[in-house]
C-alpha cells in the first residue's frame, strides 16, 4: 500500500495570496535586518583582524626578547641580568598590548551602541509611518462605512435603541 502525503506548501500559498495584507512591509523589515547584521559583523571581523594584529606583534615582540635573553653570556650574573631585563620588558609589553585591546574593545561598543540607536530610530520612523498609514485607512473605512449605510446615521439621531 502506498501512501501518499498531502502537499501543503500549495495550499499555504493559496491562502497567503488570498490574505489582504503588504508583504512591503516584512521585505523592508527583513532588509532592514540583513543591513543591521552586516554592519554588525563587519564591525565584529575588524574587530578580530585588531585583535588578531596586536597578538601577532606582541608574539613577535615577546620571541625577539626571548631571543636576547637566551643568547650565551660569559659572566653568570649576565643571565640574571638578562632575565630581568626580559621580565621588565614582558611587563611593559603586555601594559602596551592590555591597552591595545582595550581600545579595540571601547571602539566596538562605541560603535554597536552608535549602530544600536541608528537602528532604534529608523525603526521608531517606520513604526510611527506605519501607525500613521493605518490611521488613515481605518478612517477611510469609516467613512466609507458611514457612506454606505446612511439609516445608522438617523437610528442615532432619534435615540431609537433598536430594543
């Protein structure tokens, strides 16, 4: 026995297409999404291509350093020299580089709150458009309502309750 399965995607169509609404609306929504996403990640890959820089130098810095400090030295005390030297470098390095990250850091988050309210405020504008476009459509349906049915008008009047 075979068995066949209802193909709904047709009938969902269907109904979709039979539905009096603007599907402008979900497109710009959409759109307006996908452009806010993409700021975001370019935002989040310049980022990591910082971060991934000021690793890479301090890495570099930090083997250079490690270079002299393990070169063959005549005198012992030389190597003591040598590895505080390293130390004080390294600290010095990593102050440097702490606060090259936390730059990167604070200009991230300057610009997602800056991309953050941008996007609060066209989406603010669009609602408000919006809000305003079904203002008017409900007061043309009112009037075209109270136009086509002119004996609701003198019910009203005369205080007749229909009881």
């Amino acid at each position: 026995m075979a068995q066949t399965t209802q193909d709904y995607t047709k009938a969902m169509q269907e109904m979709f297409a039979k539905l009096p609404f603007d599907t402008k609306v979900f497109e710009d929504a959409f759109r307006a999404q996908a452009e806010l996403s993409e700021k975001m990640t370019k935002l989040a890959i310049e980022a990591a291509e910082k971060s991934t820089e000021i690793s890479a130098k301090w890495t570099k810095e930090t083997l250079e350093k490690l270079a002299d400090m393990t070169k063959a030295k005549d005198d012992p005390a030389a190597y003591a020299q040598a590895l505080s030297e390293f130390a004080a470098k390294s600290a010095e390095m990593a102050a440097e580089n702490l606060a090259a990250f936390a730059d990167v850091a604070k200009k991230v988050q300057t610009e997602t709150v800056e991309l953050m309210i941008s996007a609060g405020q066209e989406m603010s504008e669009e609602a408000r458009e919006a809000m305003e476009k079904a203002n008017e459509e409900i007061a043309r349906a009112m009037k075209s309502a109270s136009a086509a049915n002119p004996a609701a008008k003198p019910a009203a009047k005369n205080g007749k309750s229909g009881k």
